[in-house]
C-alpha cells in the first residue's frame, strides 16, 4: 500500500483565513491519523496576486495552531522545492511534453483575437463563450501551423501560451470522498492555459503536476475546487499518470454568521469577529483584520472549534484535543452542505479551554493583556485573580476588565445597582462593617466571612441588606467572584479604603 501523503497548497495572495485552516486541519489529522506525511506546499505562480508577507503568515498560522508538517518551504524534505516559484523549470518541460504528445498546443491569439472571437460568439446567443472544441479551428494556434510555421513563430518574440486540449467529447469522472461519484462532460469544458506567456503556469498546471511529483495520495480542499477537478484528472491522463490519480476530498464551505454565501474576509469587519487565526494589517489599505490569537484566543480551542465547521464524528462530546481528533477523524464524517461560522460558538469553546486550563497558565496568557489595559501585577497574584475569575470570563482577554477591581481602586461602580441597594441604614451597616474589618487580625475568607455573617445574625439583618452593597462597595459589581474570597486577596487596607470611600461619597 502507497504511503499516505497529503498537501496544504495555500496561495500567498493574502492571509490564510479560518477556512483556509480548516483545510489545513483536516489534512493534517488524516495524515496524522494514517501514519501519513503532511506537505505544506506554496502555490505562488500567480503574480498579479502576490502579497508579500503572506508567506511568513501562512507559517505563522499554522504554527500558531499546532499544525505540524512534515515537508515544506522551511521544513526540509526531499521532493522540493516545495514553493512553485523555485520550479518553473519542471511545468515548462511538461507542458512541452503535453505538445507533443497531442495534448496540448501553442496558441498566439492576441488580445484583440480574444476579444474578437469572445464578441462575434456573444453576437450569435452564446453565454460567456469559452476557447473550447468549439472555435479551436478557427483561432490562431498551433494546431493549423506547419512544422515551420510554429518554429518561426515560437522564434520570433510574439508571446504564446499553451492550453490543453480537453477532448472532444466523452466524459471524465472521478470519485470524492465526501460527494460521491462525479462526472464532468468533455464537451462543456474549456481549453484551459497550462503555461502562460511570461513563461509561468498557471494553477492547474502546476498543481497537478507537484501533486504527481510530490507523491501526493489525497487532494483534500475547498469545495470551490471542485469544477477544476475534471480538468486535473484529464491532465493526469493526458500525462500517463492514470495510475497515480489522488483520492479526491472536496469540503464543505464555511458560510457567513447570517445570511447566504461563504465566508469573507470582510464579514470580520461587518460583524467585528476575527475570521484569520493572526491578526493582518494590509498593508496597502491600512485595514486591520481581527485574530482569533491576538483576542485571546487558546489555539487548542480554535483548533477545536474549526474542526467541527463540517465534520461530525457523532455523539454528544465536543471538546477535543489536537489528539483525541486525530484518533476520531476520517472523511466519512465530513458533510456535504457548508456550516455556518459562528463566533459565539468560537467563546463557548474557549470558555470550555478557560476552565480547563491551570490558573498558572492562565495567568501566563493574561499578562500582555494586563500590560496593554495599563497594570503590572505581580505573576503570583495574577495566577489568584485567574482562580477566582476563570468561571467569569470566555476569553482570557477579558480578564482586565472583567476583574478590574482588582487591579484598580479606580474601577467602575454599577450605578444602578448602588441606587436600587442603598437603603436609609446603608451607611450605618457599612460603617460597622468595616469597623469589623480593621479589628480582623486574620484577613483570610473564611475569616471574614464567619465574622461578618455572625454581624448580620447579631443584628437581625438580612444577608441581601448587607452582602451587595460590600460587594459594591469593594468590586463595583454584582458579577464578581466570591466576595470573601476577592476581599482576601485585595487585602485588609484596601478594602477598608473601598468601604470608606463609598460611604464618603453616599454621605
Ligand atoms: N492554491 C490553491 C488555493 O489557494 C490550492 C487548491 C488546491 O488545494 O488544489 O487554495
């Protein structure tokens, strides 16, 4: 049995979105998941779309995500170079071979020849009229020249192209993993460009013939894919290499939060959700796309949440780890319709990696946030404020302002809840209450709890008389953690403080 081999063949035309990742994955966990390779290949032939740090993001990304390859652009491996730039030599050889086999041509026409053609075509009723069997004949191609004719012409400096010469009639079909059998009609596809004139191929070209070359078993990609694979399973054909055809996997779209259609770039600016693992700033408009990283984001949890964007392996569980996924993954879970991307989801996995993960690590992952909202806590009362916080917040750059009383004297007080809880003998309770404090030599939670809950006994109070306007008093909210324990950690001096500032300003 051949060796599974797999390719993540992103295009550097502009960061490498959720999508884009979600390909990545489940190409990563089959490989994992057959004892298989991972290759990431880099399919910068078309030069008109080249963004130039899109490479370094791609590598970022995936990294970034615990994707790990096998064989790439800086991962070594003996079938590259793995970037096409590097292999132009190798698609000019065979698109040649493609020539002289019959399976391809030469074709001269110029711009104004194709448009001609294109017009004179839509005049007699054809919509979007293709270069296909149809008017082959009659344009300006090899396939009418003499032997001499196209030696003088491929010497003179008129620039050509070379397209493929899809049969003219019969069909191609091929099997996909997810959808079944499909099968395309000759007649109604078009002689697509191999090569074109500066000498570089294009996509189909160059793709088919690194995934012979690079040995790949499975072509696992983006549905939009699709309505090219015809053209690429004729190519493999037309090349001999029938026997080396890929299994195809072609996934389902990732649609928008609301509405019709796939997933865009700028639905993370309408929705103001992050829809790029890294955040990018392009540089020519001056736009910044959100990351899910640079929210705050566990990776293991994005991972997580993008690999049921369109698989299912059954059951109730969802929580998975980048291992227990390779053990559950296979292709036959992958549905057929787009799923829909939803960020809240995105929280509610994080929220899940929040509570499962170590108050140290936590507070490790807060520390820049913490920075940028203007603290500079100490680690070890970070790692408390995360033991106390963690079931309070779904992503761990919420915790500045989420926890900011503790942080802050200066937090903010919830107005309305201080107005519908501050009563007549408000002040005289929080006088004695923190008359009490001063006199606690111990300021341990349990402590302060046992002392302040044997006051309100004493005084016939009702703990809601007392216990939000402490908390108010202290934190500036009624969300937050456990008041005894918040007050423990903010310590003695600080709270007495809190507690005569609220009653200076109610006075
Ligand atoms: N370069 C293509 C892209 O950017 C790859 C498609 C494929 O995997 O064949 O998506």
């Amino acid at each position: 049995m051949l060796k599974t081999r797999v390719r993540f063949a992103p295009s550097p035309t502009g960061p490498l979105h959720i999508g884009g990742l979600r390909t990545a994955l489940y190409n990563y966990l089959y490989a994992r998941s057959k004892g298989g390779d991972m290759v990431l290949r880099i399919e910068d032939t078309d030069r008109t779309r080249y963004v130039d740090r899109a490479e370094e993001y791609i590598f970022e990304a995936l990294k970034w995500s615990g994707i790990e390859l096998d064989e790439g652009p800086n991962a070594g491996g003996i079938l590259g170079p793995y970037r096409q730039s590097e292999r132009l030599g190798i698609y000019q050889n065979y698109a040649k071979k493609l020539v002289k086999s019959g399976h391809a041509y030469y074709a001269f026409d110029t711009v104004e020849e194709l448009e001609t053609m294109r017009t004179e075509r839509e005049a007699q009723g054809i919509h979007s009229p293709k270069y296909d069997w149809r008017i082959r004949e009659e344009m300006n191609t090899s396939l009418k020249m003499t032997e001499d004719e196209l030696a003088r012409r491929l010497k003179s400096d008129q620039p050509y192209v070379i397209r493929f010469k899809i049969p003219d009639e019969g069909e191609v079909t091929f099997s996909d993993e997810i959808r079944g059998e499909v099968t395309f009609d000759c007649s109604e596809l078009d002689d697509k460009v191999l090569l074109k004139a500066d000498g570089w191929p294009t996509y189909h070209m160059a793709n088919v013939v690194d995934d012979y070359l690079m040995q790949i078993s499975h072509v696992i990609r983006g549905e939009e894919w699709l309505s090219s694979t015809g053209l690429h399973v004729l190519l493999y054909s037309a090349l001999g290499w029938d026997k080396s055809i890929p299994v195809f996997a072609h996934l389902p779209l990732i649609l928008k939060p609301t509405g019709k259609g796939k997933l865009s770039k700028r639905d993370g600016a309408k929705f103001g959700i992050p829809v790029f693992p890294l955040e990018w700033k392009d540089e020519q408009t001056g736009d910044l796309f959100l990351g899910f990283g640079e929210m705050g984001f566990d990776p293991a949890a994005v991972i997580n949440f993008i690999a049921l964007l369109g698989w299912n392996p059954g059951g109730e569980e969802e929580i998975f780890s980048m291992a227990e996924l390779t053990d559950l993954f296979s292709l036959e879970k992958v549905g057929k319709s787009g799923a829909r991307f939803d960020f809240d989801k995105a929280r509610w996995f994080n929220q899940q990696y929040v509570l499962n993960s170590g108050a140290a690590e936590l507070a490790a992952q807060a520390q820049p946030f913490l920075k940028k909202a203007g603290f500079a806590p100490e680690e070890e009362y970070v790692v408390r404020v995360c033991e106390l916080m963690r079931e309070r917040i779904q992503v761990i750059s919420e915790l500045p302002e989420a926890a900011i009383f503790f942080f802050t004297k200066d937090f903010p007080m919830d107005q309305k809840q201080l107005k519908k809880r501050w009563k007549e003998n408000s002040a005289e309770i929080l006088e004695n209450i923190n008359r009490l404090i001063g006199q606690l030599d111990d300021f341990s939670k349990s402590k302060i709890e046992k002392e302040i809950k044997s006051f309100i006994n004493e005084k016939d109070l009702k703990f809601g008389q007392v216990l939000p306007l402490l908390r108010l008093a202290v934190s500036g909210t009624m969300e937050g953690p456990d008041i005894f324990a918040a007050m423990e950690l903010i310590g003695k001096v600080k709270c007495e403080r809190r507690l005569a500032e609220l009653l200076q300003k109610m006075n």
